[in-house]
C-alpha cells in the first residue's frame, strides 16, 4: 500500500519500468551590462578659456580642448547612464606679467585629464553631471612653473540641440600643489554614437 502511494506521487520508480536518466538543465544566467559601454561614446569639442590664480601673475587665456566619455552601465541598476568615465585633452598658452622676468614667461600649455562622472539631473532635453578626476599639465618650459598631477573637480551641463548634438558647458576647477589652481570654462558641442 505504501509502495503504491509513493509510486503514485512520483517519489520512487516502478521497479518494472527501466530506469530513467534527467539530463542537467543548463543554468540560464541574464546578459550583464559591460563595464564601459563604448557603443554610447560621446564626444565633445570645447572652446572657453583657462584663468590662473593669483601666484600665476597671467591673465585668462583661450582654450581648446576634447572629452571623450563612455557610460559604466554596470555600476547602477537604476540608470545606465548613471556613472561615466572620461579622458580630456586641453590646449591653451599663458603670457606672464612678472617683473622682473625670470626668464621664458610665455609658451604653449597641454592639459590631460582622466576621471569618472555621476549624473545628478536627466531629462529628454538636459544633463548635469559632477565631475572628478586627476590633470596632468604640461607647461612647456615657462620658468618659475612646473608640469604635474592635480585634482580635477567640475561640472558639465547639456542642453539638446537636435537627436545626437547636445551644446554644453563645462566648468572645472584644477587643484595643484603651492595652492595653485585653474579654473577652465567651456562651450562645447557633444555628439553622442
């Protein structure tokens, strides 16, 4: 009696029938989103100026720069837009006004920066992000001035101007050593792949 309530509710085999093999299910696991998300590159071209604290003895110049930025999609599951990383090249000059001269007060200046951004407003039509990263500044020889690492903080807002064009403003702010800093303020056109 027990042995056919067992057989009934499938919890053993009947021993006349052959035994039966279950082939494993393979486990299904959902895609992750990748790291970086280079099919959503954005790059943006600025134009604005650099201004000097007041130990550079210069007044503002004009800069030219690029940012390339990707989305990290695996860092939030609630936006995949939510963190980005981006790579920053800047171009500008400076002319000093120190008396006496030391030397070389006038030359070219390169500016590289890498860092990571956070979204803090989205709409179909605007963006702000925060920005953090490191700057590395090459100064070209300008006596009294030497090429380093500094601390990059900013922020960056886009106003949609048509399906892949955003114009932007980028204001950042770089920390040197000595209490050095730089301030850049840009316009930019950002075309999003």
């Amino acid at each position: 009696m027990i042995l056919r309530l067992l057989l009934a509710f499938g919890f053993v085999q009947d021993p006349t029938e052959p035994p039966t093999r279950e082939e494993p299910r393979p486990v299904e696991s959902a895609p992750r989103d990748p790291w970086l998300d280079f099919g959503r590159l954005e790059l943006n071209l600025q134009m604005g100026s650099v201004q000097f604290s007041r130990d550079f003895d210069a007044d503002p110049e004009l800069c030219l720069g690029a940012l390339g930025r990707v989305p990290m999609p695996r860092l939030s599951e609630i936006e995949s837009d939510l963190f980005g990383l981006f790579a920053q090249a800047t171009f500008s000059s400076i002319d000093r006004h120190v008396d006496p001269p030391p030397g070389t007060t006038d030359g070219s200046l390169f500016f590289f920066a890498a860092g990571i951004d956070m979204l803090f407003l989205k709409s179909e039509e605007t963006f702000i992000r925060g920005q953090v990263g490191l700057q590395y500044g090459f100064f070209s020889g300008v006596d009294d001035l030497e090429n380093g690492v500094a601390i990059l903080a900013g922020v960056v807002g886009g106003l949609r101007f048509s399906d892949r064009v955003w114009v932007t403003v980028d204001s950042q702010f770089a920390f040197a050593d000595a209490g050095d800093r730089l301030w850049f303020n840009q316009f930019g056109l950002l075309y999003r792949f």
